[in-house]
C-alpha cells in the first residue's frame, strides 16, 4: 500500500519541499539560511521513503527518534505538529497534481494518513513523556528544598556530652512543630542527649498554639529520658503568657541560652570558670 506514495516522494520530493518552504512554519526549522531549510527539508522527505520501507515496529522506533530530536533541536510541539501538517498538505497538492487512477489515489492517501497520524502520536507521546519527566524533576528538586528549608528552621546543634541546643527562629506553626518535634527525638536517640536547651529567644510571637506545641514537644522529649528546658523568654513574652493564662507546667524556664548553658552543665557537675 505504500509503493505509491514512495514513488511519489521519490519523484517529486524537490517540489514538495518547495511548498513546504513557503509555509510559515518553516520559518521555524533553525537555519541560517532558506538554502540550508531547504536542505534539511529535504533530508526529512528522504527519512520518509525510508520510513516507508520499514516494519511496523521499526517504524514506530523511528518515528519516536524523529520527535525526541525535533525535541532536542528546541521544536515546540505545536510547531512540530504544524510542521507535519504542512508536510502532509504539500504531499496531497502533490497528489492532486497527477493523474492518478482513483484506486491509485485512494492507496496513497490512506498510507499518508497512516504515517501522519503514527507520526502526530509519537510527536504528542514523546513531549508529554518529556513534560511528566521535567515535572518530576521539578517536584524532586522542590522536595530537597523543602527538606533543605525544614533543616535551617530547625537547626539542632550539639553543645556538650548530652546536651543539645535548639535555637527557633520566626513564626512555629503546628507544620513546623511536628518536624521540629520528630527531628529532636531522632537526635536525642541519636545523641543519648540528657537535656535540651530550647532557645526561643528568636520567636516574635508567643501564644496559646506556640506554648502547646512547645510543652508538646517536652513531653515526646521526656519519653525518651531527656529534659528540655526553655530558654530565651523575654520579659514581654512572660508577660503575655501571665495574661494568657499558660501553664508551662514542669517546664524549666531560663532568660536567656548563657543560663541554660550554664544550667546544662551543672546538672552535669560541671561549670564554666574564668581562667586565671
């Protein structure tokens, strides 16, 4: 069925290339020159009496490597399916212009339309194919961010045999608090950390859903045998947990990370001295 649309191609591709030059979206095809476009329409009519030789699943290769290199050379989709369109109605004015027999015309038609719409399927395919991959790539790089992100905002640092400091900066929404949450009590495993030193001298605001989330994290801490004492609270923030009625509980308290450090290490016998 397709010896004849062969034939045609073979005989008149200088002319059908000719037509397809004068279409706008052959402007489209990067060259230097109409020359070199010529050129390369050319190439793509031979790929096409080639293609037209091939086995059904060979054929569905090349087709596939054609659109993932109009891909590659920068062919937006719509351009590339343009440009297919054109191919296919410079191939029918070709068809028109002979004296063809009905039967004749019918066969070359319908191998055309098989070979245009093969083509149109892999050009949708393979595009979409390159859409979903960018869409992972762009999802898995988002997820690093995140996770990036959620490591600066809940730094936790090591101060001494046992005891980790936990310095908050900004705004702690119940989001923030359960990743703050699970990342302490990795390393307070970790660690075998006895004391935490809660440092919330960088958190403008605290209120009832702040002071929950922090006694809740207290607790799952206390689980595991360490205790977390919470330092940095201002006067003002005192002062609005006074008037809100919040109960720390059995949750130590210290003005600033110097007294908790320093309560730290007499828990541990220890004590920071001036050296003489």
């Amino acid at each position: 069925m397709t010896e004849q649309l062969m034939t045609l191609l073979q005989q008149h591709k200088a002319q059908i290339a000719d037509t397809l030059l004068a279409t706008p979206v052959a402007q489209h095809i990067r060259a230097i020159s109409n020359e070199e476009r010529h050129a390369i329409l050319l190439a793509g009519l031979d790929a096409l009496i080639g293609m037209l030789q091939q086995s059904p699943a060979l054929l569905e290769q090349t087709v596939t490597r054609m659109a993932q290199g109009q891909m590659r050379d920068g062919i937006e989709r719509a351009d590339a399916l343009e440009l297919l369109d054109a191919q296919r109605d410079a191939i029918y004015r070709a068809i028109g212009q002979l004296s063809l027999s009905p039967g004749e015309i019918l066969e070359t038609t319908r191998a055309l339309e098989d070979l245009t719409h093969q083509s149109a399927r892999a050009i949708i395919d393979t595009y979409h194919q390159d859409i979903i991959e960018r869409l992972r790539e762009a999802s898995a790089t988002q997820e690093r961010l995140r996770e990036a992100i959620q490591e600066l905002s809940n730094p936790i640092i090591p101060l001494y045999n046992g005891v980790l400091v936990v310095p908050l900066v900004g705004r702690v929404d119940s989001a923030r608090a359960q990743a703050l949450t699970e990342a302490l009590l990795e390393a307070i495993a970790r660690e075998q950390a006895e004391m935490v030193l809660l440092d919330i001298t960088g958190v403008a605001v605290v209120d009832t859903n702040v002071a929950n989330h922090l006694m809740q994290t207290a607790r799952a801490a206390s689980l595991l045998g360490s205790q977390v004492v919470l330092v940095g609270i201002s006067a003002e923030v005192a002062q609005t947990l006074v008037q809100l009625g919040l109960d720390l509980g059995r949750l130590v308290t210290l003005s600033n990370l110097q007294s908790g450090i320093e309560h730290a290490l007499a828990q541990q016998g220890l004590a920071i001295t001036a050296q003489p």
